[in-house]
C-alpha cells in the first residue's frame, strides 16, 4: 500500500472525522456565547406573539436605574379562566424581566394561603386599601355553597413609591369570556404603564380651572386623589393673568357655570397655541336631579359659557340639547304605596346614558361603560390641520331633544317605543389633535394688545384638547357629607368607568413614552 493510500485512509477515519467534529461545535458554541454577549434576541415562536414586547416596553425596562419589584396576588389553585389570566401575567413579567437586565424582580402570593381566618382577613383589607379589588367567587359542594375570594392585582413598588394594577378589567355586562380576554390583551400596557409612573422622578402638573363656577374639590375628590399619584395637582384663576396657565401640562375646565370673559379665552387660547392641552367638560343645558326631585318637572333651558366661538373654531359644536338613550342607568323611583310606606323600584333614566366605548383608541379600549348625566350632542367640524377621534357615543337607540328641555320623572310610567328613539351612536366626547388655529387670528383683544407680556401665536404646535358635553363626568357621589368611589351606582352597587376613561385621557395627553400605543395583543 502507497504512502499516499495510506493518508487517504487516515483523513477517512472516523475518530478523526469526530474529533474534528467536535472541535468545530465547540468553536461554533464559544462564538455564538461571545456575540450573543453583546447582542440579545429572543425569537418568538408562539402563534399569538404573547412574547413579543413593544420597542417601547422593552425601552423602559431596559433604562431602569434600580430594582422594581412587582407582587401579583394571583396564586392559588384557580378555574381555568382565572389560571390563564396568571399565567399571561406571568409570562409578561418574565419576558419585561429579561429586558431589564435584573432590574424587574417579581413573585406571585397566594393572599388566602394564611389558616388564620383573622389575619387572612386583615390581610384582605390591606389589599383593598391599596386599591387592589377583589373578585368573589362561588362554587357549590356538598357542604353548600363555598365562596372565595380572589384578588387580581399587583403591586409594583420602587424606591418610596407603591401604586396597584389591577390585572383583571371589569366591563359590565359583557361576557366573563370576554372580559377575561379584554384584560390579557391589555396587561402589557397596564403593567408598563404604572412602571413608568413609579419610576419617573418628574411629576406632570396639571391644573383644575376656577372662576367661572366650576366643579369644587369635594366633587372632585376621587378623580383628584387618583391624579395625584401620578401628577402634581393645582388649581388655578386665570384673573387676567396672561401667563396663568404656562406652567401647566394639562389644564381640565369642568363644569363651568357662568360666561368666560374674552380676556380669559385669550389666555385659554394662547395655551393652546404653546402646545398646552385642554379637556372642557361642559353642561351647556341646566339641568339637575336636585332640582328635578323637588318638583318632579323642570324646564331645562341653555347655558351659553361664550365658549362657542372657541370650540367651534378647534374643531367641534357642543349643542344646545339633551340626549335621551334607551340604554341608562337606574334611580330609585316612587311607584306606589305599601300602607302608610312608599314603594320604591330602580328604573332606567333616559337622561343618564351608558356609554360602551366601542373605539379600539387607547383611550377607551376594553373600557367599562362610562355613565353620563343629561349629556348634550357634539358635532365634530372640520378644521385644517385638525384630526378628530370620537371617544364616547350613546347606544343605538338615543334621541335628541333641543332647548329649552321639558325633564319629568313621569316618562318612566309608560314603557318606551323604541321607534321614538331613532337617533344612534351620537357622539357626546370627541378628541381633536393637530395643530390649531388662534380664535384671535387678526383680532387680539384691544386690552390686551399693548401689553408686553403676551408672545401671541396664530397658530399652535401638535396639542391636543378634549370636548365632553357631560360636566358631571368626574364629579363623584357625596353620602352622608363624605365623597364616594367616582363612577359608584349606589343603587346598583355598580363602578363604571368614569374614573378610568379620565385618567387615560390624561396619560394620553402627559406621556411622551408611546406606552398608550402599545398594540394590544389577541389572546385566544
């Protein structure tokens, strides 16, 4: 045999080809450890991409500076649907834990697991009072019926800072299919979103506008505590003070209940014009159950808060109307006797609508039914440069009445026709965004125009400014003197969403992390 046989052969051996083998998967795994050292990826496999994070999510976790801890008080042994909103909670935290390089550190706590009936209930109200709710389920066994409560929220702590998330999103009447997949879809948003909050040292401030009547702070109290956690609350007289309202992000105007002067338009306007943003929540109609109770019959007529101009010239017409909707809330009324005692029975009230958002805006997604009282029709008009979102509607079946509106507790004796209700979807809060246009383009105010304090503009930066013609949108209950839960039906022991529609529109307008874009994400 050649020599050169014979190297032939050696080249051929087995042993040889697996050394070499093996010293090749080595060489491949010892690069891939040192570019993977520098560069992460994670593929997502999943037909839902429930591992896949938005930029901006990962962005967050990715700068935190320090450990967030996250305590999600949903463990325990749960029914199939409460099983797969833990286990998507937990799948979000592990994935935003792994952008974070150690910095989001989380556990999950079974908040029934204590023996001690006590202390297991005083560690029910601990949760409570930290604004995590709970959800009560019932279950029958031999022994009757077990109920059990369950607690699907989370607290995420940094620093000094605690706030709740609560994972699960209630939206009545909706089915608990629905709801369940509603909430799933909205968890990485909700998550990162009080992240965000916990972590960001500088505050928005935002103002509540007083002078013209408007809501004071006992009305407001529950959406004003709420705001506070995230926001630097003030509230504000224009009293001709040009630059009164340039160290706010956000000015809210509610329920004013008499004329604004020009003097003060200007300052509102020229806001505007510097990129501030507006939400005016507004009764153009007077109305009031108090009223209404006492007599039984009013006749509500207008309210002009000279404010037309303005809005119209943004880019909506509040009208001078009241709707009535076939879908309302229920208040306590008298239809009898019984003995000496009167009968009472809940029945609906055309003037209060229920509003199911309907829109997939951030603003409103997956959002419970909003309750409004005797709201008036917008029209959104067409503006340059000016782009319109419809947030809130009535149902299908509404109709409107124009002023002055004759309001009498009698029309819930007679069952309704829907025939006589033949308007739809009529839109009562709508979002224009864009750059707008001065109300006082060519014609500044003479009192004002000599001064040297105004750095007029005709035009406005990107802004955005909020119309809502329900002036008691935030205004909370007052029983026995103190303030309720904004958005509680007392009667039917129901919290719509009143509450949680205001503070999105606030985090819409204060948040320059993109968050509220989060694409929600189709979990089946």
């Amino acid at each position: 045999m050649g020599a050169t046989e014979m190297k032939s052969n050696k080249r051929k051996s087995p042993k040889g080809q697996a050394i070499m083998q093996l010293i090749l998967l080595l060489g491949i795994i010892v690069l891939t450890n040192i570019v993977s050292s520098f560069v992460f990826t994670r593929v997502d496999l999943t037909d839902d991409n429930r591992f896949t994070l938005s930029d901006n999510s990962k962005k967050l976790v990715s700068q935190l500076k320090d450990v967030v801890y996250v305590r999600v008080y949903l463990e325990g042994d749960f029914s199939p649907g409460f099983s797969r909103l833990q286990q998507s909670t937990r799948e979000i935290l592990d994935e935003l834990s792994i952008y974070s390089n150690g910095n989001l550190q989380f556990e999950f706590i079974d908040p029934s697991a204590n023996p001690d009936e006590k202390e297991r209930n005083k560690f029910y109200a601990q949760l409570y009072q930290k604004g995590i709710q709970p959800t009560t389920v019932e279950e029958r066994t031999n022994e009757g019926t077990k109920r059990t409560y369950i607690f699907p929220g989370a607290l995420v702590s940094y620093a000094n800072v605690e706030m709740s998330i609560t994972l699960l999103k209630n939206q009545n009447g909706f089915p608990p299919e629905l709801i369940l997949n509603n909430s799933i879809q909205n968890l990485e948003y909700e998550i990162c979103n009080v992240i965000r909050k916990v972590t960001d040292p500088m505050q928005p401030t935002i103002a509540f506008l007083e002078g013209q009547g408007e809501l004071d702070t006992t009305d407001v109290n529950d959406i004003a505590t709420a705001l506070k956690a995230s926001y630097e609350l003030k509230r504000v007289r224009i009293d001709g003070k040009l630059n009164a309202l340039k160290d706010y992000q956000a000015v809210v105007i509610a329920k004013p209940d008499s004329a604004f002067s020009e003097k003060d338009k200007f300052v509102i306007d020229q806001y505007v014009m510097h990129g501030g943003k507006l939400i005016f929540l507004l009764d153009p109609i007077q109305a009031s159950m108090d009223s209404l109770e006492r007599r039984g019959e009013i006749l509500a007529p207008a309210r002009d808060l000279k404010l037309d101009d303005m809005l119209f010239r943004y880019g909506a017409r509040v009208n001078y109307d009241l709707v009535q909707d076939l879908l309302s809330s229920l208040i306590p009324v008298v239809t009898g006797m019984v003995g000496s005692q009167p009968k009472q029975q809940l029945l609906p009230w055309y003037f209060f609508p229920l509003m199911n958002p309907t829109s997939k805006h951030p603003i409103v997604n997956n959002l419970n039914s909003i309750k409004g009282q005797f709201v008036s029709s917008i029209d959104p008009i067409e503006a340059t440069g000016i782009k319109h979102t419809v947030l809130l509607t009535t149902s299908q079946y509404s109709r409107i009445l124009p002023a002055p509106v004759r309001v009498s507790l009698g029309i819930m004796q007679f069952k309704p026709d829907p025939k006589m209700f033949p308007q739809k979807d009529v839109p009562v809060a709508v979002m224009m965004e864009g750059s707008f246009t001065s109300l006082f383009k060519n014609r500044i105010p003479p009192a004002i125009a000599e001064s040297k304090e105004i750095d007029f503009k005709d035009s406005s930066v990107q802004t955005k400014v909020v119309v809502i013609s329900d002036g008691d949108l935030i205004r909370n209950d007052i029983v026995k003197g103190s303030p309720v839960a904004l958005g509680f039906d007392r009667y039917t022991n129901t919290t719509y969403g009143n509450k949680s529609f205001f503070l999105n529109i606030m985090d819409y307008f204060c948040d320059d992390s993109g968050l509220m874009s989060v694409e929600v994400k189709n979990f089946v």
